[in-house]
C-alpha cells in the first residue's frame, strides 16, 4: 500500500472546493464556510474579460483564433475505438464558471500529462427546446487564447460517446 501525500496540488484543491460547494450540510448542521481559493487561480472567463476590451481606449482585440476541426480519418478511428481516448470529463450540471475552471484545469493536466485525445461530455441542453449553455460555450472556450496554447483541433463526438451533447479534443503535443 502506498502512502497517500499529506498536501493538495493545487489543481486538486481548485477541483475539491468546486466539488465542497455543491455538498450540503446533514439535517441540523450549520453549513461550513469554503474559502475561495479557485477565484484566485483561475484562469478569467470569456464573459469576464469582454467589457474590459470594450472600453474606450483599449486596444482593438485581435482576429480570433479558430481552432481546427478533427479530420475525417482521425474521427473515424475515434467514433470506432481505434485511436483511444485518453481522458474524458463530465460538465453536466455546472455553472458556466465551475465548467470553465474544471475544462481548463482539466486540460492543462492532461496537456502537461502528454495525453493527445480527449473528450468532453457537455450535454444537449434543457428539454424545453433550447440548445445547452454549456454545448455552445465550450467550442467559443476553445478558440479563446487561454485554451490555444492546449488546444489543436475538436469536433462533435461520434454518436457512441455522446454525439453532439460531447466533443472530442486533441491536444498540442507536449514541446520538449
């Protein structure tokens, strides 16, 4: 048996206290306060940096980067399980500040892990008609600067993994 490590890495701890707020406290027991420890070390989300660039006299944003779509034969090989998939998170349910914190931490680790393909599982949305904040926020995430140094190309998943309620993301190779 090995002995587990006494400290958090901090990514650890950013996905802990995500995971802590949504608990609730037993019947007769007072709540615990959570530090915000992840509001200092992540990263800022799309909509929080927007009116900052908008202001007068900021400097006009530049062209935004489109990340590339998958191509035929890599998803092919991805929707048969011939190319594995080496990691997949699950953002159903979250806030979009909670998603956007768990994808980045997410694919950072992966990233930093050599891991190239992974995949996302968004969900399709609410039942009543409209399509899912999280299943068009994740693909604009994607193509912002933050992710582009993680980010090579994505595409909606085959149907066997989640069709268009998921995405499938291959990651920059590591740079030695």
């Amino acid at each position: 048996m090995s002995k587990r490590p006494d400290k958090l890495s901090e990514d650890d701890r950013v996905l802990w206290n995500l995971v802590a707020r949504t608990a609730k406290p037993l019947k007769g027991r007072a709540a615990v306060d959570i530090p915000d420890i992840a509001a200092d070390t992540k990263p800022t989300s799309p909509q929080a940096a927007q009116p900052a660039a908008n202001a007068p006299g900021a400097a006009k944003p530049k062209a935004q980067h489109v990340t590339h779509r998958l191509d035929e034969p890599t998803l092919d090989k991805l929707a048969k399980g011939r190319l594995p998939i080496e990691g997949r998170v699950d953002l159903h349910g979250m806030t979009q500040d909670e998603a956007y914190s768990l994808l980045f931490s997410f694919l950072h680790r992966a990233h930093a892990g050599g891991v190239r393909y992974v995949l996302v599982i968004t969900g399709k949305g609410s039942s009543s008609g409209g399509d899912g904040v999280l299943r068009r926020a994740v693909p604009a995430w994607l193509s912002t600067p933050a992710f582009r140094p993680l980010v090579s190309s994505h595409d909606h998943a085959a149907r066997n993994h989640g069709g268009s309620g998921a995405l499938y993301i291959r990651l920059r190779r590591v740079r030695s």
